[in-house]
C-alpha cells in the first residue's frame, strides 16, 4: 500500500508531567483493587470516575472532536501513558483478563477517554464479549484476518460491516508498540473515484459476510448493503476487503467499482506506528483501517493495543438494553 499524507491526523500531545499526574491518580483511585471483578456497567462507571481526572484541554479536544471533527476523522493522543509506567507482559489472547495493576489501569484509561464519544460496548459474539480487548499477535493466527494476525497484512475494513449496530468509533491504547507494524487508515472524505463508480457503491449491489473474530452459528445470513452512504459532502463507509462482494457475482460493473474503491483507499492512506501511549480514535462511519505485517516472538514482548468500541447514539444503547449486545 502506498503512504500519503494528504490529510493530517489531528495529533494532541499530552504533557509528561500531566502523564504521570493522571497515572499517579488512577492508581490512587484503583490501587490493588481488581477491576476485573466489577461489570460491565461498574467498569464504565469506573471510567467515568477517571474521566474527571483527564487534563482539561484533552477532555476539550476530544469532545471538539465529537462535535465537529474540525480536522478530521481521525485523532490520535500521544504520551498518555507515562514513562515510568511498567506494563506486564504482552496478553496472549484478545479475551485474556488483564491482571490487576497497570494493565487493568491502562484499561481504564482507555475507557476515560472514549466514554466522551458514548457508551463503550461490545458484542457477546466478540472475544468473549469484553469491552476492552487486547489486540495482540495469537499463535496459528498470522494469516488470519483478524486482530492476532501479525506475519499476515490485516486488509481494509471497518469495524463490525455486517451489524447494521455496528460501532460509531473505535479507539486502540497501545501499550507496547512494534516498529513494523503501521496502523493505516484512509477516510472516505480522501478518496478520489468517478462519480459514475460512486454512484454504483452508492446501490445496494453488495454483501458482507461476519467478520471471522466473531463466534457465530454458520448459517448467518449475509447482511445486504451500498458501500457508500450518506450525504455527498459526509459521505459514510461501509467495507471489508476479504468479507464483503457483489450479490449479483455476474454484476462486473459492482465488482469494478468495488476493485477502483480498493485502489482509491490505498492512495487516500495514511499511515501511523503505534508506540506506548498513543490512542488512535477513529469514527468507523467514515474511516477505514488496516495493519501492516510484522513478526511476532510470542516471549510477552510483543505489540500490545488495548480496543474498545463506542456506541455513538443513546437511542440505539438503550435499544440494545445491555452493555453486551448478541
Ligand atoms: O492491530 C491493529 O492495529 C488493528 C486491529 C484491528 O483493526 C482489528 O482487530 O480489527
Ligand atoms: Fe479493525
């Protein structure tokens, strides 16, 4: 894939001094305390306990975002993780409970700042349904298109394309970085396509299949979709490289514009290693993502994300009745 920069992140850098504050003060506010023991609902509450402990121009920039994404859709927060903060090994499944300490409080950290975009959320079908999932490299999953994959590309796509619930943002708190592992994402607003191929992605002539992370019976129908969506000036995407194609396999004309939109984003891409307390937020309405490969050692030193996913409307949380929808 091709690198640009056509269109900036909004990067918001946070103070090492304010770093260790706020890290000083979760573990104050946490200690010992395993937090693995509350749910889910308890740990957002937690969350939103540390929210208030966030410096003022962070909760300012991150709510700006929300409201208006002035530059973007995309924002990433440098150094919210101190120094000095001593992480455990690398977790070797994306389901694998934190132990208590700074794993479990960079979890919280997480769930702080995200919880300014909605409701952290996750499916019951998904990694064991838990709302903060590790992104770590699993052994016999290199190839995978999924987040354990690592000697594998992880292909475009966007968060959860077959759930029409799918989520408004995701966010990944990296712990432990890899240098050959790019986080790439390309927002829709940046491509370059025809408007004859637009209005094509812009019909109903696709459909995705689950994405694999997810454990579900076999029989899930496809989920019938346009690619594009939205209005023309905040357009919105749908996608998936390996999981979504033409209903019709005889429709070579939704095949193409499906072939030129890949192309599009690999030109609209923009690309980001992930070190040690960086949060990339993304809106997964409008932006898709990808990972480059890099090799895994599996000796608790490997590239380590914290994920969760944001529920962005009240409405559609309070349908769902529950934190962990099926
Ligand atoms: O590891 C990453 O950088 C992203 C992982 C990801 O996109 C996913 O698991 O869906
Ligand atoms: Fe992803």
């Amino acid at each position: 894939m091709e690198s640009t920069t056509n269109s900036p992140t909004t990067t918001i850098e946070i103070q090492s001094h304010e770093a260790e504050e706020l890290w000083a003060a979760i573990g104050k506010l946490v200690g010992s305390r395993d937090l693995e023991t509350l749910t889910p609902d308890e740990f957002v509450d937690q969350a939103l306990e540390v929210n208030s402990l966030l410096p003022a121009a962070l909760r300012r920039q991150v709510i700006g975002y929300r409201r208006y994404a002035p530059e973007g859709d995309v924002i990433l927060l440098r150094g919210l993780l101190p120094d000095s903060a001593e992480l455990p090994a690398t977790a070797t499944a994306p389901y694998a409970p934190p132990p208590p300490g700074p794993a479990q409080h960079a979890s919280l950290l997480l769930a702080a700042v995200t919880v300014m975009l909605g409701e952290p959320f996750n499916y019951a079908s998904l990694y064991k349904g838990r709302i903060v999932q590790n992104m770590v490299p699993v052994r016999k999953m290199e190839f995978t298109q999924t987040s354990q994959s690592s000697t594998g590309m992880l292909d475009w796509h966007c968060e959860d394309s077959f759930r029409e619930d799918r989520c408004d943002y995701a966010g990944l708190l990296c712990l432990r970085g890899d240098p050959s592992a790019a986080s790439k994402y390309a927002q829709v607003k940046d491509i370059d396509l025809s408007s004859d191929r637009i209005a094509v992605l812009r019909q109903p002539r696709y459909h995705v299949r689950p994405d694999p992370a997810h454990v579900l019976p076999d029989d899930v129908p496809m989920r019938p979709l346009a690619i594009l969506s939205g209005s023309e000036a905040s357009p919105e995407i749908a996608y998936d490289t390996h999981h979504l194609e033409p209903v019709d396999e005889a429709d070579v004309e939704a095949a193409e514009a499906l072939r030129e939109l890949g192309v599009a984003l690999d030109k609209a891409a923009i690309s980001h290693v992930m070190e040690k307390g960086d949060l990339l937020i993304f809106d997964n309405k409008r932006v898709v993502h990808a990972r480059t490969p890099f090799t895994a050692r599996f000796d608790g030193t490997d590239r380590w994300l914290m994920r969760t996913m944001i529920c962005g409307s009240a409405l559609t949380f309070r349908r769902w009745g529950t934190r962990v929808p099926e």
